[in-house]
C-alpha cells in the first residue's frame, strides 16, 4: 500500500505556508510596534523565536503544529492554517495574532475586533533573522532579539570557518515522497531557507535551480546524482532500525552516489522545517552528515 512519508497535513500546512509569505504583500508595513503582552501564535516558527527570546510566557495560544520547545505545547491550541479556531481566540483576548504569510481570514478576524496582527515571512534564512527582530520590536525586547541574530550567526560563521576551501556536497532535501519504489519525491528550490542551511552547511541543493517547492521524478534525481540525500520526518521517534529500514527504501535507486556510498541520512528533529530560532542548530546538525570527517565538538 502507499504510504506518503512525510504526514500529509504537516507536509500541506509547511508549503502553504511558505508559498503564501513568498506572495507580494505577504508582509505589509504595520503602524508602530506597541509591547505586546497576550500573543497568539499561528505559525511553529513564531512560538520557537518568542520562547527563544524569553517571551513565552505571554503567549496564550499555539498553533496545533506546536513542536518546540515542548512546554509551548502545553499552551491552548487554536487550530491549524487551514481550520484556525476563531472562537477560542477571542476568548483569549490577545493583543497580539502572529500568522505567517498573507492568511486572510486572520487578518480579516484581527480587524474586526481591533487586535494588532503581524505577519512572518519565514521563506528565507534572512527572513528568519528579520521575523526575529520584527518580534522583537512587538514585544518590546528588541536586545534579546539581537541576541539571538547573533547567536545564530555566530554559530553560521563557526560552521563556515570549519568549512573552508571545502567543496560543496551535491544533496537532495526530500520533504516527502511516496515510499514503494521511490516516487513522488518532493523537495525545494533556492528560494527555500532549507536550501539556504544546506549551504552555509557545505551543501548544494542539486535543484538549486528550481524555485519553490516541487516534485521530481525518478529520472531527474539520477540526472542530478545527488552524492548525500537528508530525508526529513520531524518530530518522528525512530528506533535505528526503523531508521535503516527507512534508508533501505532507497536501494532500488543504488546507482546513486548517495545510496551507493551509505548517505542517506533521516533527520527527525521537530524543527527540521520550521524556519524559526533553532536554524543554526539545524544547519550545523546537516553540516555533521554533510562533512563527517571535520572535528565539530565545541572548543
């Protein structure tokens, strides 16, 4: 039986998403930033940036797609993209909504009742550290905010530095795919921030040239010939055996330098599409598989 890898409303909430910040207007200029106190969030990367700020305790609400840090999902939910909960958002009485993207119908209930709204553009790695210091700037904790900029850059420029004069390692970013027989394989172009980590990881995204997010086929991923495939199941508590299991699936495609060579790799951590606070810790974690020979420890 097919089964699609990656959980399809995961997968479908990631994408819609992303594509929707990437619109014209998605991010509109806002009237002056006033100290937020009572937030409700609607995107996983907005609740990771405030937590990572120390702002956690304000907010009163969280997508269902919750997935760091694990006290946030201990916070009311209020729905999804698709099927925001309006009803217990108003009984919250925030006076902050946090949305990614254009997500009209937020935008249409923050204007009726007279809540302030902004919105996260979360489709590049510099759009990451602009969402940060955007709120920053709503919760009033504009030097925490910069904090964080310059932890993740600093972690950024430490994995460069280790990296120098090193060639970059064609990969393949497998957001999902059917898995009997290896089919529609989905993945993402440059524009995405997952390609952007690749690269500060010592990476290049093999569909680099492509924009967006899209399915390919078998016979344009043994073109591109990627020589590391990350296949990513966030939030997913495997056994190393299931693990093998899951890079036994790609045997049937052992031509690749990838399979032949054994990199194939299963990242399960729950920010592994959330383009939010811990981006650094991602990057460095691909850098690891990427380029396993360099002394990463911390000194």
């Amino acid at each position: 039986m097919n089964r699609y890898i990656l959980p399809i409303s995961v997968f479908v909430a990631f994408v819609v998403g992303v594509v929707i910040a990437s619109l014209p207007g998605a991010r509109k200029p806002f009237p002056e930033a006033k100290t937020a106190k009572r937030i409700v969030v609607l995107t996983t990367a907005g609740v990771e940036i405030l937590y990572a700020m120390g702002a956690g305790r304000r907010i009163v609400g969280v997508t269902d797609y919750v997935a760091w840090p694990p006290e946030a999902k201990a916070k009311k939910k209020v729905g999804g993209w698709m099927d925001t909960n309006f009803e217990v958002i108003t009984a919250l009485e925030p006076d902050l909504l946090v949305i990614q993207g254009l997500h009209q119908s937020a935008r249409d209930f923050a204007a009726r009742r007279g809540v302030r709204i902004v919105s996260l553009e979360a489709s590049t790695v510099q759009d990451v550290l602009d969402d940060i210091r955007l709120l920053g700037r709503e919760t009033g904790m504009q030097s925490s905010a910069e904090e964080l900029v310059g932890q993740i850059n600093g972690t950024f420029d430490g994995i460069r530095f280790r990296l120098e004069g090193r060639k970059a390692v064609p990969t393949l970013i497998v957001l999902g795919r059917i898995a009997e027989g290896i089919r529609q394989i989905s993945t993402c172009g440059s524009d995405s921030f997952l390609s952007g980590l690749v690269e500060i990881a010592g990476g290049r995204n093999v569909f680099d040239d492509t924009k967006g997010y899209i399915t390919i086929s078998r016979e344009q991923l043994l073109v591109r010939a990627p020589e590391v495939i990350l296949d990513l199941r966030p939030g997913k508590e495997l056994t190393s055996k299931e693990r093998a299991a899951i890079r036994d699936e790609y045997a049937d495609l052992r031509s690749l330098p990838a399979v032949k060579s054994g990199r194939v790799h299963v990242i399960t951590d729950p920010s592994a599409l959330t383009a939010g606070a811990r981006v650094h810790e991602i990057a460095k974690g691909i850098a690891k598989f990427l380029h396993p020979d360099v002394d990463w420890s911390e000194k």
